[in-house]
C-alpha cells in the first residue's frame, strides 16, 4: 500500500476537524478509486486511527493514535521550518544517533528525529536514559544556526525555556529549571536536554538538541533506582498528557526562542532562563571533572555559564558539572 497516499488522507481527515468528508470527495482530490479510499482508511485503522463510516456520507476522524507518527505531528504544525522533516522510527537505539546520521548527510535544518522508544537513550555523561515505549518524548532536533561553536552551550539554555514555555502551555504545571539542563517539577526530574556539535574548521556544520520528557508514565515504568528522583508530567498532574500537542508546542517554541536568539542574542532569553531556574541564589554542589565546588549559584553569564560564589567570596565560572541543590 502506498504508504504516502495514507499519510495523505490521514492528513486531510486531521484537516476537517471532526467533519465528515464522502469517499466520493476523497476519490477525486487524491486521483485514486473509491475502493482504494477504503483500503487507506482500513489502513489507518490498523494504525490505531479512530474512523467513523457514516452510511451514505463518509468518512470522519474520532481520534487520532496515541502515537508520534509525522502526520499527526505535522498536520497541525504551526512552525516555519521546525518539523516540516521528521524521521520516525517506532524504537531505536537512541535519537541523537540517528540526527548525527542524518546531519552528516544533509538533511536540512529545522529536522526532527522522534521515536516511541529508545533502546540505548543516554544523557549527560553518557548516562543511561530511560525511554518507556509510548509513554514520552523522544525526539532530536537538527539546528544549522550561523554561530561560533563556543556560544553552542547556551542552546541547551534556550531549549530549556522552549520546554518549559510549552509544557506550561499544554499542562498548566509550573516546571523550574535546574542548571543546565534539567527541568524539574516538585524537585523531580521530569525532562534532560543533550545538546552536541559537528564542527569544523569553518564553524558549526550542525547542531542536535536531544529532548528526553517524561509525559505519561506511573511510577514502575522507572527504574527504582531513579524512583525517588524521576517524575513525569502525568504524575505531576494526575491526568494523561497528549503527546503530540507536546511535540507540536516544543517545536513552535523553539523556534520562536531561536529566532529571537539569532537576532537579538542570548540576552532576552537570559532573562527568561532565569525566571523558571531553581538554581539561583542557592546553595549548592557542582561536581567537575578535576575538582568539586561549594557555594551560591549568583546566576548565569551573557554566555550561560553559571557564576558560583564560594566561602571565599570568589566567584567561579562552572561550563560543565553536575549540580546538587544543598539544603540549608
């Protein structure tokens, strides 16, 4: 079966909004018999596509799988460029994977990568990353911005706010940010954002944003190690979350965020970033690779960097480190 031409339809019945459209109609626009109308609707039902046959009338959409599919991403997609180009893939060993695959060869920028499952997601550090089938966000976005590689970091800043901004928007919770890249809800961790370069002499050839959201899974869909500190949005709000609403708010934000980020720089978003952290002006613990600092976190630079106030009363720059709120 023609794969496209099911995407097509499927796309057309999300268009009407609930309306009922005639397979007669349907015939016509997309150039294809009546019984083949019929085969791509069988198809999409297959799918987990909710269709109502309305004798004498047609076709309508119900509702739509619980699923990540591009077109039920897409045909409601408010963005410019974000989200025209998705690759979906059912499970895959992790997102980001595939988005270095795909930058090396050329997709444009604006591409996303969305799975239902990660088999080998990873975060900071290369740790381990639980992605329960079905029930988050799984998703890498290809970004081609004209910037210096050493401005790279703060795009994990500006994601963060895109996250935030949309799940404040779908959900109604009131998510924090704990620097760099973990947004917590009730002190849990509910989302981790990897952001990786492929560079070159010339600059950045592409950045991949890794978004990892846990939307609607209980609690033994996580390991009981991470148990006492991992969320998910479901848990957060006592309701089920639409996905692909999610998906859909998270790409318009991001790009919006990146537009103002590339015309007026990271200044606005500072401001923003700051506004949802639940870092500054606590204490805290932040583990580097050679040494490990206590203090006041002052805030972050007009780089992102965050600025750590120490006993001492000097102030050190931390680019990278694993961040533990102190409570006292």
């Amino acid at each position: 079966m023609n794969t496209t031409m099911t995407h097509r339809l499927a796309q057309r019945l999300i268009e009407a909004g609930g309306e009922v459209i005639s397979g007669q109609e349907l015939a016509d626009e997309f150039g294809i018999s009546r019984t083949a109308v019929w085969k791509h609707i069988k198809g999409l039902e297959e799918k987990g596509y909710s269709i109502e046959s309305v004798r004498k009338k047609g076709y309508r959409l119900v509702q739509l799988p619980d699923s990540l599919e591009p077109v039920a991403i897409q045909s409601l997609l408010k963005t410019e460029t974000l989200g025209k180009v998705i690759e979906y893939q059912e499970s895959c060993l992790s997102t980001q994977i595939i988005a270095h695959q795909l930058a090396q060869e050329g997709t444009p920028s604006g591409t996303v990568v969305l799975t239902e499952e990660q088999t080998a997601g990873r975060g900071r550090l290369a740790r381990k990353w639980d992605s329960a089938h079905g029930k988050g966000i799984w998703m890498s976005v290809i970004l081609r911005p004209d910037i210096v590689p050493h401005k790279a970091p703060q795009f994990t800043l500006v994601a963060a706010v895109a996250v935030v901004r949309a799940v404040e928007e779908v959900t109604g919770l009131k998510p924090a940010i704990k620097w760099p890249n973990d947004i917590l809800l009730d002190g849990k961790k509910c989302t981790g954002i990897l952001t990786e370069l492929q560079s070159d002499a010339d600059g950045i050839q592409a950045m991949i944003i890794g978004i990892g959201l846990n939307v609607n899974q209980s609690m033994e869909n996580f390991d009981e190690s991470v148990q006492g500190i991992a969320t998910s949005l479901k848990m957060a709000s006592g309701r089920e979350v639409n996905r692909q609403v999610l998906v859909r708010s998270i790409l318009f934000h991001l790009e919006q965020y990146t537009e103002l980020y590339l015309k007026e720089g990271f200044a606005p978003l500072k401001i923003i970033w700051e506004s949802f952290s639940v870092t500054i002006g606590k204490p805290v613990l932040a583990r580097m690779a050679n040494e490990t600092l206590e203090g006041i976190a002052e805030g972050i630079n007009d780089d992102g960097v965050l600025q750590l106030r120490t006993a001492d009363g000097r102030i050190h720059g931390i680019y990278s480190a694993d961040i533990e709120m102190l409570n006292r």
